[in-house]
C-alpha cells in the first residue's frame, strides 16, 4: 500500500532530516509497502504542493507526526488531506499524541488513529490491516476512538518496544537525502558538508523533571550495535557523500565500552562528528575526551541545565557542578568546542536562581550556551507543577509560556534576551560564533534564531 509520511509546515531554526519519519518509512519498506515523504525542508516532491502529492499518490494511509507546537499545523495537513483523499486513513505519531493520547479523541475529525511511542511496528500493523480489510484492529500503540480501547491505558501499558535495535530497518534516506538538509543543523554548527544526523541508542534511565523522550522512547536504555552503526555511517559516506555525523542519542556515553568501539570505528572513517543533543558531563573523563577528539570529534553539547544545585535538585537532574567544570575544561584543552544548554524558568526557581545559572554560563569557557525558557511540556513531571493551561502554539524553546511564581512572563523573556547578549557579546564567543559561519544561508540561519530569542 502507499503511504504518505508528513512533516508539518512550521518554521524552524535548523534544517534536518525527519529521522523518525525516515526509521517509519524504511519499516514499511520492509514490509513490502511504498512509503512517500512530504516535507518542505528538503525532502524530493517533484516541486508539488501537498494537495498535488496527494492527487498525484492517492494514498491509501496518511501519517502525520509533530511535537505539541505543531499541533495547528498538523490539524491543517489532516484537513487538507480529508478534502483531497477522503478514503485514506489519516494516523497521527510523534510526541504529543505519545504524550497526549486523548488528542485523538478531541480530534477525531482530524485523526482517525493515532499511535503512541516507537511507532515503526504499530504503523506496519496498520497498514497490513487497512489493505487486508479495510479496517484496524486494536493492537500495541494504537489509540483510536473507533476501536475498543481506552487512549490513557493503551498509552501507558501497551507500547511497542523493540528490545533489539539491530533487527529495525535502517532508515530509507533515499526520500531525505542528507544534501538536501544543508545550511542549518541541528545545534547549527557544522564543519564539513554534507552532514547527516546518526541515532545509535533509544530510551533514557534518568528522571530529568522537564523532558518529555521517555514518553516517546520509554526509560529503558537500547543500544544498537558499533557494527549496525558503522554500516549505517558507510552508508550514508558511500551513497550520499555525507562527510561530518551528527550523533544525536541522549545518552550515548552510558554504555562506555560500546561507545569506546564505534568511537574507534569513526576514527578510520575520516569524517568529523558532532553531538548537538547534549552528552552528560559526569560521563566524559580523560579517556573518553581523548576519544572523542581522535573519532574527529569537533564540538559538543552538554545539559548543563542550571547554575543552582537547589535547581539542579529540583529538576531531578543528579549532576554536580564540579563535574560540569571538569569536563568543559578537558574539552577545552582537547581542543573540542563546548555549548552549553540551560533552562530559565523553572517551577520553584527564583530570579537569584537564574542569575546564578548566568554566572555558571559566563564563568565556563564555553564557546557557545542555549539558554531555553522552561516549557510546560505535555505528560512531564514538572508540567504537573505548573497552575496555568498552555497553548500548544507557545511551545517552543523561543517562546515563554510560562513564568515562576515572583516573575512574569515579560521579565523572564528578558532575563532569557539578557542571557544571551551577555554571553555573546564577549570577544572569544562572539569570535567563535562569526569564524562558525560556513555559508551566506548559514549566515540567514543564525540571524534569524538570534533575531528570535533576542529581538
């Protein structure tokens, strides 16, 4: 059957492959189906509007997946899709149906099912029972008004999980070729061209207050093999001349030994590698920044989060600040460049907190610091701290939706604008940031995600 796999139109600062979407699409590949992809960033649609791809197509399934602030946009898709391919099946994905199962139910107009947590299983059941029989049986992750089941009980205790990561289908890049994503990455520094995002683990054992993963990818740590990800990065070297890889695991030091391997693996492969989602900091001793920079490591991120160890405490995060220290300074001798991401805002966090996260961000040689206003994320822990209903439009990392008890929201948008201009406008960041550069849209990017957060 074909299926149609769609990206939201929203606005972004950074340009990426659709990764889950691309992990989906070679799932359905595999399953003798032929997956389709719209999305306005890069993917290959012959220059067709997305009605024109649906009258071209006549899909027999349309998959949306979006975070919380896409929610309108993907309601619109879902309209558009309804009037132009009434007979296809609309499935919504991604994480805010994984952590608001019960939009399915508000939206029913919009979505017929959708499907919570790792979806590459659950999507193939599907579209197998949809093409057998014209209809859906209930099944692991899949939520729908129309069938027998109830959306918070299937989303807690019904997910598929695939234990061996190695078993899944590489995703099929052929439908986002990484050349088509340039100018923009994820963390949006880059050194060579082109550039392609890598996941080599799912799943994250930590309890941070403020994030939302475990509700797409569980609290249960899988690994892929060092070989599954070096055939992957052959891949993407030999068939897409890709030249710098991006890791983007959220925990990709947690099993040292694996690690270690695929770093070594790297190493004989001549490409530069960058981790732009954050490596913890209490993970990265001598050994593994040495490794690291032999791979051809060039900049990483670090969750840093606050300056305040009553914050830190708060946040769940169990991160001590000497070990923060440590491993910007070992970066720093190792010639690594170091970003470091921060959260204002938090519930219970006070205006000397923040300035106290400031300080830490301005003490550290760090080339580069994010400092994001705490968003109410659906289904988190710290979400239940706060007293206020949330437009899912606000929900990004530029906005501030929400504010602590003793500020308001305009005062915390310009601690957060101060943040910035403290940190970079100093001569070794703000150096840093101009010699990053690498092309005129470069150059656009980087305006534009200053222009939002300070302008």
């Amino acid at each position: 059957m074909r299926v149609l796999l769609v990206r939201p139109v929203r606005p972004r600062h950074y340009r990426v492959p659709p990764l889950g979407l691309l992990y989906l699409a070679g799932s359905l590949r595999a399953a003798g189906h032929e997956p389709w992809l719209f999305d306005p960033q890069g993917a290959r649609n012959d220059g067709d509007t997305f009605e024109q791809l649906l009258r071209r197509l006549d899909p027999g399934v349309i998959g949306v997946s979006f975070h919380s602030s896409e929610l309108d946009g993907a309601l619109d898709l879902m309209a558009r899709a309804r009037r132009v391919s009434p007979r296809a099946l609309r499935v919504a994905g991604g994480p805010h149906v994984s952590a608001r199962p019960e939009v399915i139910a508000e939206r029913h107009d919009s979505f017929d099912l959708g499907i919570v947590g790792e979806g590459e299983r659950p999507l193939v059941d599907v579209v197998d029972s949809f093409e057998q029989t014209g209809a859906v049986s209930a099944g692991p992750g899949i939520v729908s008004p129309r069938l027998d089941t109830h959306a918070s009980r299937c989303a807690s205790t019904q997910r598929w999980i695939p234990d061996t990561l190695d078993d899944l289908p590489l995703p099929a890049w052929d439908l986002a070729p990484p050349r088509a994503y340039q100018g923009a990455p994820q963390g949006f520094v880059f050194r060579r061209t082109p550039t392609a995002p890598i996941l080599t683990s799912r799943g994250c054992p930590h309890r941070c207050a403020f994030c939302a993963g475990h509700l797409v990818m569980g609290r249960q740590l899988r690994l892929r093999s060092p070989k599954s990800v070096l055939e992957e990065a052959d891949l993407l070297v030999s068939r897409y001349g890709v030249r710098e890889l991006h890791i983007v695991d959220d925990n990709f030091t947690a099993h040292r030994g694996r690690a270690m391997e695929i770093l070594e693996g790297l190493e004989a492969r001549d490409l530069t590698l960058s981790f732009p989602n954050g490596l913890r900091a209490d993970h990265l001793d001598p050994e593994m920044v040495r490794a690291l920079r032999r791979a051809g490591t060039f900049a990483v991120s670090l969750g840093i989060e606050s300056g305040s160890p009553r914050v830190l405490e708060r946040m769940g995060k169990s991160l001590r600040l000497e070990h923060v220290r440590d491993a910007v300074a070992r970066l720093h001798e190792a010639g690594v460049e170091v970003g470091g991401f921060f959260i204002l805002g938090f519930p219970g966090e006070t205006r000397a907190d923040i300035q106290r996260t400031i300080d830490l961000a301005l003490d550290l040689p760090l080339d580069r610091a994010h400092f994001s206003a705490f968003l109410p994320l659906p289904g988190t822990p710290a979400t239940a701290l706060v007293d206020a209903a949330i437009p899912s439009d606000s929900m990004t990392y530029d906005e501030v939706p929400w504010a602590p008890k003793g500020l308001t929201r305009s005062e915390l948008k310009g601690l957060q604008r101060r943040a910035f201009l403290r940190f970079y406008l100093r001569p070794r960041p703000l150096g840093s940031l101009i010699r990053s550069i690498r092309s005129p849209a470069h150059l656009r990017s980087v305006l534009a995600r200053a222009s939002s957060y300070v302008g």
